[in-house]
C-alpha cells in the first residue's frame, strides 16, 4: 500500500493543477468557440447555429478599426522596439563603466503597470499641457502635437508609450544574446583583422537568430494582448479610433453585453496567438527533447 | 620600453583621437536615450508636486517652484474613483491582499509541479507541461467570459478570494515553467542517491531541492508579483465597487469626470500604483530580468 | 546459501527499444561483480533495475535470497555510488553520510559512532564540516564511498565511480576500492566502460553490447578466452590482433594461412584445434607475439614479417607488421632493436589463440 502510495504521489500532487489547467484553460477555450457558434446575447444560448457571430464581426467597421490598428500598431511596436533593443544593446556591449546603471534605466519601465504607463504618456502627450505646450513655450507657437485627439494619429501615441515600455526589455534580451556568443570566434575574427562592425553584422548578429525570434514572440504577444495601455492611454478613443481587438472584446463583454461577438473577437485573437506561439513552441520543445 | 608601452604606437595618434571622440559619442547617445526612457517618471514626479496652478501656468518640463504633497495626500486617502472618494488606500490593500496569496500558492504549485516534471516523469508527464506551456501564452479574453460564470457559481464574484483563485490558475503556467527549468539542471542522480538513502518524495523536496531553491524562488516571487499587481484585465474584469485592485482604481481616478481635472493627483495616483513593483525592481533588478528572460527563453 | 544477488531474465524497455534482453546474473556473497561495455551498452540501465530506480519491464531480480522486483530502492538493502558522486550541495559532509540514516530513523548515537567510523576509515575526518563544493574530486569520491559504507548494506553498487577523476587519482582509487572490497568482504556490483577496471576489480565480469550480455567469467577467462569477436576486441589495450586466415586440414593439424602484401603467405601450423572451417579469424593478443628469440614452447611457431611501426612505451615496444591485410601488434621487450623497414623473425604463441567465426563472431576452439 505505501509502496503503491509512494509510485503515485507525484502524480496525485501534479493532478490539481494538471485538472485546473485543463478545465480553466482548454476547457474555457472550448466554451468560448463553442459561444461564437451560437447566437449568444446578454446571455449564453447553447445552440449552435454556424457561423454568424463572426459574419457579424467581420463586417463591423468597429472591428475593421481595431484589426488595422493591430496591425499598425504590432509592426511599428515589433520593429521599433527591436531595433532600439538592438542598438541599444550593441552600444552598452562597448564594455561602458556605467552600463550596470543604465541597463537599469532603460529597463525599469517594464516593470511598470501599462495603467501606469498610459497615465503618464496620457499626460505627457496632453495637447493642452504636454509637450506642444513645451514647444511652444520655447516659442515655436505654430508647432502641433495632438495625436493623442487626433483619431488619425491617436494610434501612434499607443506606438510610442509602447515601445518606451517594452524596448529596454529588447534590449535585456539582446544585451544576454551578444554576450552569450562564444569568445574565442570573436578573438579568432579580431585576429583575422576583421573590423569591428563587420564582426557584429557577420558574426554576432546571425548568431543571435533565436533570441530575435523570441523578441519577435513576445512583442507580438504583448501587442495581441495590449488592452491595459490603450485604455489608460486612449480609452480606445476618440470614438473607437484606437480600439484594438482586446479592448473590442472588452467592450463587447462588458459594456454591451454582446457575449456572442466577445466570444467570436476572443477567438480569432487566440487563432492568432496560436499561429505565432504554437511553432514556435513546437520547436522549442523538439529542440529540448533531442 | 616604458615609452612604448605608454604610447603604444605613434603612427596611429590620431586614430586614438578618433577613438576617443567616438567613445564620448557613444557615452552622449546613451544619456540622451536614459534621458527618453527617465523623462516620464520625471515628468510624473515633478508634476505630483506641483499645485494645480503652476501646472496650468508652467511648463511640463520644470521644476516645482513650491513643492506640496498635497496631491500625494488626496491620491492616497482623497481622489475620487466614480462616487467613492477614499483615494487610493483601500484598493492598494485590496493588491496586497490579493497578491500575497496569489504569489505564495502560485509559487507552491509551481514549485512541486516542475519538481515533478523534471525528477518524476510518468507516461504523459512531458504532454502535461506542453499544456501548460501553452496556457501562458493564450490571451485571457478567451477565457474571461466562462470564468466570470464560473466564480458566480462558485460564489466568488466581485470578490478578493475570486482574483486569487484566477491569478493562482493562470499564473501556474509560468511559475511551473520557472521551477521546471530550474530544476532540470539538478542532476537525477542526487534523486536517485536520496531514494536509495530512503527518502521519498516529498523528503527529497524538502530537505535537498528546497535548500537549492533559493534563487528560483526569488525569481518566482518577483514575476508572479509584478504580473498579478500589474494586472488590470482581471481587476477591472472580476472585481466590484469595493474589491477592485490599485490598477483598476487609478485608472478610475484618471478617467474619473467629475469636477476639475487634478492632474497632480493622477500622477502622485500612478506613482503609488507603481512603487511596489519599481521598490521590488531597484531592490532585486538582476531577478526580475532573469524572471523576464526566463519567461521569453525558454531552455 | 542463495547467491547475494540474482537477475533472472530481465528485460527493459524504453518505449518500444528493448535497452536490456533476457539478462541472467548470479553472483555469491563477497564478490565483487563488474558490468562492462562501451557506452550505450545498458550497463548503467542494469545497474539502476537492480537498485530498483528504473522499473523492469520482465523478469526477477533477488536480493539475498529475496525477490526485489517490486520493492523500491530504500527497502532493497542497497548502497550506490553515483558518477557524479551525487552529493546533497547544501549538506555538510557529516550530514550526507548521516542524511540515510536520519531518513530511516537510527537514533543519534548511532549515527555519530558510525559517522566517526566511516570517517576514520576514508581520512574524510577534517572535511565533515565543509560542504560537498568545497571538497577536491577526490575528496567528493570519497564522501561518496563514505555515504554508501555507513550504511553498511547486503550490496554495493557503484555507478562508473570514478570516470571524473583525473588518471593519477583514477589509479589511486581503484586500489582503495579493491581495498575495502578485502578489508569488508562485502559484495559488490559495479560498472565502468574502462576495461582496466574492469580486469583489475572484478572477481567476474559481464561483457556487455547493446543491452546482450556478451560474456560472463573470471577476468582471466574474460582476457584469455574471449567468447566472441566484440569481447576479444573490447577487452584487452592494445587489443587482440584479429587476423583473417584460412584453415585447412594438413595431416594431424592445421595449416593457417595469412595473405600479406608483396610477400608469400605467412604459414602456421596449429597442431591442437583440428576442427576449424576454411575462413577464421584468429586471434592473438600482442604479447602472444614476441621476437622469435625470446619465446620457446611446445606451440610457439616463427615467421619472419617485415616491420612497418615501431612504437615505444616505456615498459614494452610496441611493433607493428602488415598481416592479412592489417596492422598486427606484437608487444616486445624495451630494449628491443627493431627498426622500421627491417625483417624480423617473431614467435607465434598458438597456445593462446582464439578462432572466431567470421560471420557470426562466435568463437571456435
């Protein structure tokens, strides 16, 4: 009895979690796709009926809007901070003495809440008070600064709190990569004359693909998952100009009561995390097996 | 000899110059972007102690010319979040509530589960943690719609005890993640030499992985903290008028539209809200980017 | 008495790869057993069934007269000893010894005398306070040996005990081993891929390949009458010369006869094993071979080869000569003259010669 007892402990104390994960996770997954076949209003119906919740989703303009400032807002938020991380750390691996303290500067917006963050660039960017007024104070009176009102441009504005938040952690990933490259190729390349730049762009960098291809993951995930930003920053405004797919869902949840097109919107947000997290992932843990 | 050393090599004086200028370059780029990525939390002090006067008057950039806490003072126990006007104080205990437990259980589970899946392997246990990888990555909008029924039929809706239960379940992906990585890189044998000497499962744990722990556990506690005090899509989702967390609460003061815009008061509001995580991230920085890391690279 | 161990038709699988086939061991109280074989072998797999920390997929395994197949590891009677010597990183040394024996409630006295007796035994004395990361490798082996001895159990088994210590320690060890196997006459299973050990520890060895026993006996039976062409070759540095020849039947012997290059078959008469097929592959261990000078017998045979290396190694000279389409090595005395490029006449010892199969490897005679 002790004996079978002692076989089965671990997976009696791994059960919970195993059946939390399950049910919570995959389970709800399936609740949710299950709702978006149904015609779900303020309350679950459970009877299927194809496909209609995201015929409706897909011809809202509402959901148009927040589709295409995905897509602005995750390129410019991808690549922005990828470069940034990147030269930024390329700068702080020219073996500075006060790299320890700017490392921590760069980085320490990360572990800020996005509510904050938003608060503070709301505010910072307030046309009446923000920077257009400090431009025009120095006296350029003409200068203009409000997309954060602008509904053209208001999406930038989440672009730009965005990278402040997300690049220095780039750069920490970058920062690990260029110091992880194996010495003795660099020495060998210094003592083949190879000039520094070119030791970067042909040595270090094209080693550094996985670490670029984890940046490139988790950005693109923090931007499918940004909500907390844009509601600080914009709260999805002016109007819905800068409405995301979260905050769309979000609103259709909550403030609509609209379950049917919350469960749809959520849906199609996680085919999309799926499409770019599970190859990865499969990868990831092949390469861990072999 | 010594002259030789010293000056290394006169032909290339200039290409020394060069270098030096071009160091003092480099040094001057990385102020100015320390100064982009310092410039809001100066803009938000500087603004928290101004009064609502001189904001309105003076410029974004400048320094207080009469420094007053005052706004910090409504921002903890004054501002309005909708008809309530306690500041910030409750829904900062609501956090702390919150994620004390959240972050020891979480930690807890997190703990056993990778000492299970990198020491005990059973038929299916590699499937297991694929799945659990997995749900780290799925945006919670999917699941928010079924748990919101889920703590109603649990009794726990709008309440404290509700935001746990959902921070301790998807936060199990991660720090069962961390430990498991961790722990893979203890060897085997010291299982097997501790199963020979007698011990069994929760021995082993105890008296020879726990002791190792240390560092994990630093690095555990940090993200599930910042994760789950950082959190607004579950507060604002899970939580009622008296329940909600620090996040959810300063956005409902800076968005709050009665009366006069105090925009000291948001800023001394966001700065609060944000202390707990910048305190942890000065304090034990080089954990919290391990936890970061970590948590994007795997293996 | 039953033997101190017994392995009866053990099999294990990993998924659906058969790593251990139909193995069958028995060994008497106070020997000392070796598993031996290159790497991926399943010695180390075998080694973990026996103590009980990887479930057997069929078959027995006893322990003193007592079946063990499905009793875990810490009620097994067992101590083991682990490549990386697995120490417990944040226990003193005393504590890893004593960590046993607390786990299975021997009360403090105890614990202290047999600590203080182990100790004595290994000169661990002035290390019981530091911790496992603070210890040379030597040091660590020995808290190691230390943790199984204290424990004083029917069966050692040791797990390639000292790989990770550098040659000189390695050789130092192995005689404190050999040691206390005298000194305690305990009984002991170990595994090593080093075949030196192996030959120098073991009062029976087991040959192991791809998870087949290939051969169970003495080291002399093991080194002397290998039972097939992989154990002829494994044990034994240099190795057995291995020679493709043809035998044939010339009156009360056999004729062999070696091809080399440019030259006339090399001709040997063996006058003892009469009974072999046309293609064999003999073979003779280099100090089978010596100048033809320096060996007489009633099976000792000359021929002279021309010398194509001359490798000198300290205690012997190596010599190598071109025979049957391969490099043959003959170990002779130091202070021998051979040049390369010169003929020599060697000595043939057919008393020590092993035929194997060419096709299935078995031995012949």
């Amino acid at each position: 009895m002790s004996d079978w007892l002692e076989r089965h402990v671990p997976k009696m104390v791994l059960a919970p979690s195993f059946a939390a994960i399950l049910l919570f996770v995959y389970g709800f997954i399936a609740w949710t796709g299950w709702i978006s076949f149904t015609k779900s209003r303020l309350l679950p119906k459970y009877e299927i009926i194809g496909t209609l919740q995201y015929e409706r989703l897909f011809i809202s303009p509402r959901w148009d809007t927040a589709l295409n400032n995905l897509f602005i807002f995750g390129a410019l938020f991808i690549i922005i901070s990828m470069i940034l991380g990147l030269i930024l750390a390329i700068m702080l691996d020219q073996k500075i003495r006060t790299e320890g303290v700017l490392r921590t500067i760069y980085l320490y917006p990360m572990a800020l809440s996005m509510i904050v963050t938003g608060t503070a660039w709301k505010w910072i960017l307030n046309p009446g008070l923000g920077i257009e007024s400090v431009v025009r104070g120095w006296g350029y009176e003409s200068f203009s600064f409000d997309w954060l009102v602008n509904p053209e441009y208001a999406i930038y504005t989440v672009v730009i709190a965005g990278v402040w938040q997300a690049s220095g952690f780039v750069m920490a990933l970058f920062l690990a990569g260029l110091r992880s490259v194996d010495e003795e190729i660099i020495k060998a390349a210094q003592v083949d004359g190879i000039p520094t730049s070119r030791i970067y762009s042909a040595i270090i960098i094209p080693s550094m693909a996985p670490i670029f291809l984890s940046s490139f993951i988790v950005l693109a995930h923090l931007a499918i998952k940004s909500f907390d930003l844009v509601i600080a920053l914009t709260g999805g405004g002016p109007g819905y100009a800068t409405d995301l797919p979260a905050t769309y869902m979000y609103t259709m949840a909550f403030s609509r009561g609209d379950i049917g097109q919350a469960a749809s919107s959520a849906m199609v947000m996680m085919l999309v995390v799926f499409a770019i997290v599970v190859p990865y992932l499969y990868s990831e843990l092949r390469a861990k097996n072999d | 000899m010594t002259d030789f050393i010293s000056n290394p090599d006169a032909k290339h004086k200039s290409g020394k110059a060069t270098k030096i200028a071009l160091r003092w370059f480099l040094l001057l780029l990385l102020l100015i972007f320390a100064l982009y990525y310092l410039m809001p939390l100066f803009v938000m002090v500087t603004t928290s102690l101004k009064s609502l006067e001189e904001i309105r008057t003076g410029s974004l950039v400048a320094l207080p010319r009469e420094v007053t806490f005052d706004a910090w003072k409504t921002a903890w126990s004054g501002a309005c979040t909708g008809i309530q006007c306690q500041g910030l104080q409750p829904y900062f205990w609501n956090s702390i509530l919150i994620a004390v437990p959240a972050v020891f259980l979480s930690t807890l589970f997190g703990a056993m589960n990778g000492y299970i899946i990198a020491h005990w392997k059973f038929k299916g246990a590699n499937l297991i943690f694929s799945m659990m990888l997995f749900g780290c990555f799925i945006p919670f909008q999917v699941v928010i719609l079924p748990m919101a029924r889920v703590l109603g039929m649990m009794g726990l809706a709008g309440s404290i005890q509700g935001l746990i239960f959902v921070h301790v379940i998807y936060g199990l992906g991660f720090t069962t993640l961390f430990f498991r990585n961790y722990y893979v890189s203890i060897p085997g044998e010291l299982v097997k030499a501790a199963k020979v000497d007698g011990a069994g499962f929760f021995r082993i744990f105890w008296s020879i992985f726990l002791p190792l722990s240390l560092p994990i556990i630093v690095v555990t506690v940090i993200w599930q903290f910042t994760q789950i005090w950082n959190d607004f899509l579950f507060g604002v989702s899970f939580s009622q008028a008296g329940t909600q967390p620090i996040t959810v609460a300063l956005n409902n003061i800076v968005n709050s539209t009665t009366g006069v815009k105090e925009y000291n008061v948001d800023m001394a509001a966001a700065i609060i809200a944000a202390l707990p995580t910048l305190f942890v991230y000065v304090v034990a920085g080089k954990y919290f980017i391990r936890g970061l890391t970590a948590g994007s690279v795997k293996g | 008495m039953s033997p101190i161990l017994k392995v009866k038709n053990l099999v294990k699988n990993f998924g659906s790869t058969e790593v251990l086939k139909d193995i069958n061991i028995s060994i008497e109280s106070g020997d000392f057993l070796v598993l031996v074989g290159p790497s991926g072998c399943g010695k180390s797999t075998l080694l973990n069934c026996i103590a009980g920390l990887e479930p057997i997929s069929a078959g027995e395994v006893f322990i003193d007269g007592r079946n063990m197949t499905d009793v875990s590891p810490k009620d097994r009677d067992i101590a083991m000893v682990f490549q990386s010597y697995a120490l417990y990183p944040t226990m003193s040394v005393a504590k890893n010894i004593t960590f046993g024996m607390k786990v299975r409630g021997v009360d403090t006295e105890t614990q202290k005398r047999k600590l203080a007796e182990v100790a004595r035994q290994l000169q661990i004395e002035p290390e019981l306070n530091r911790r496992p990361g603070q210890l040379s490798g030597g040091q660590r082996q020995r808290v190691a040996m230390g943790r199984a001895l204290v424990r004083d159990p029917k069966l050692f088994l040791f797990d390639e005990p000292l790989s990770n210590l550098d040659a000189k320690l390695r050789v130092e060890m192995r005689t404190e081993i050999k040691r206390l196997h005298h000194d305690l006459g305990a009984s002991m299973v170990y595994v090593t891929h080093d075949q030196i050990e192996a030959m120098t520890l073991a009062t029976t060895i087991v040959v192991m390949k791809s998870g087949v026993i290939q051969q169970i006996g003495t080291p002399a039976e093991i080194y002397g009458r290998p039972q097939n062409l992989f154990v002829a070759d494994f044990m034994g540095s240099p190795a057995m010369n291995l020679i493709k020849a043809k035998a044939t039947k010339n009156g009360a012997g056999t004729k062999i006869e070696i091809s080399r290059e440019n030259s006339a078959p090399l001709i040997l008469t063996d006058t003892q094993n009469t009974n072999l097929p046309e293609n064999v592959i003999l073979g003779l261990r280099p100090e089978d071979i010596a100048e033809a000078s320096m060996r007489s017998g009633p099976q000792v045979q000359t021929a002279t080869c021309l010398v194509d290396i001359v490798e000198p190694a300290g205690a012997d000279t190596y010599v190598m000569s071109k025979l049957g389409g391969k490099e043959v090595t003959a170990r002779l005395h130091a202070e021998t003259g051979a040049q390369p490029g010169q003929l020599l006449e060697f000595a043939f010892d057919l008393g020590k010669v092993s035929y194997f199969e060419p096709e299935t490897g078995q031995r012949l005679n």
